[in-house]
C-alpha cells in the first residue's frame, strides 16, 4: 500500500483559509482502510520523534565497518494490523482545532516527513564510533519536539477503537 502522509505534506501549501476544508476532502475521499493507514502512519511519525530525537546517525556504512551489521538502521515503523480509528473523532476534532494550531500541525508533520525521508536507511551511531576518526560523517537528528504533534499523538490514541470494549 502507497504512504498516505504525502499527500497530508501537500497541505502544507494550502492557503490558512482553505486548509480545514482541504483536510476535511482528503480524509472523507479515504476508504476506512486507507484512514486507518494514514493514522498509523501518525502515529509511526509520532514515535519516529521520540525515538530519534536527537540520535547520532551517519550515512555512511563504509566508514563505519567492521560495526554496520551490529548497529541500528533509522526507520519509520508503521504497524497496520488490527488498527481500527474512528473517522467521526476526527471530524470532530477537525471543528475544534483552530486554523492556526491546524497550519502549525500540518508545517510539523511535514518537517518530521522530509527528515524521515532524508534520513531513512541510515545508521544509528555511538559518538565513541564517530569520534574514533574525523572521517566520519555523522550528525545529530533534529527532531524538536512540537506541543502539537504530541497533542496529536494523545488525540490519535483516543481516536483509537478498542474491539474489546465494543463487544
């Protein structure tokens, strides 16, 4: 299944004015798979931030022999199954969020998208292993935390069917 989160980036772009009315289209446009997909993939967004926040990482895999197989790679980790969310929360909280909180939110996610998109596939490194030698090439992720991201990931989890509680 194709990534739902770009085509969240492309809000990005989309006059203040227009953007909870573009939201709303795109998400009424998704089946309830695809819905759930892109939630999920919310939420993977949201644990990508606090896992890597500040992580040393290098892309370079030559430089860091005879370490590479011992060391982790960056990746965004996306769990689909058994992820049932509730399309009418969000509509909801579509109404409440104002446009400014909503601009911010969407500017947030698509920062956190490109850094995931520039650094995936790289390696998580130790700065004893870069600093060992200068010819490594190693950087710090920034991935600042932002108050509305992590309101999102607290509205994601409410969002959230439980299957047991329905029953």
């Amino acid at each position: 299944m194709q990534p739902i989160l770009p085509q969240l980036r492309s809000l990005n772009s989309t006059e203040a004015s227009f953007l909870h009315e573009r939201l709303f289209e795109l998400v009424v446009d998704l089946s309830a798979r695809q819905f759930n997909q892109l939630c999920s993939e919310l939420v993977g967004l949201c644990r990508f931030q606090k896992k890597y926040y500040h992580a040393l990482i290098t892309d370079s895999p030559q430089l860091i022999r005879p370490f590479v197989h011992l060391l982790p790679r960056v990746e965004l980790q996306v769990h689909l199954s058994g992820n049932d969310y509730d399309r009418s929360q969000f509509y909801r909280w579509l109404e409440e969020i104002s446009t400014g909180d909503l601009q911010t939110l969407v500017h947030d996610i698509s920062r956190l998208y490109e850094e995931v998109v520039e650094n995936i596939d790289c390696y998580v490194v130790d700065e004893r292993i870069c600093g060992a030698t200068d010819d490594y090439h190693c950087w710090k992720m920034n991935l600042e935390s932002s108050a509305s991201l992590i309101a999102l990931f607290d509205h994601l989890k409410s969002w959230k069917r439980h299957t047991s509680a329905q029953s």
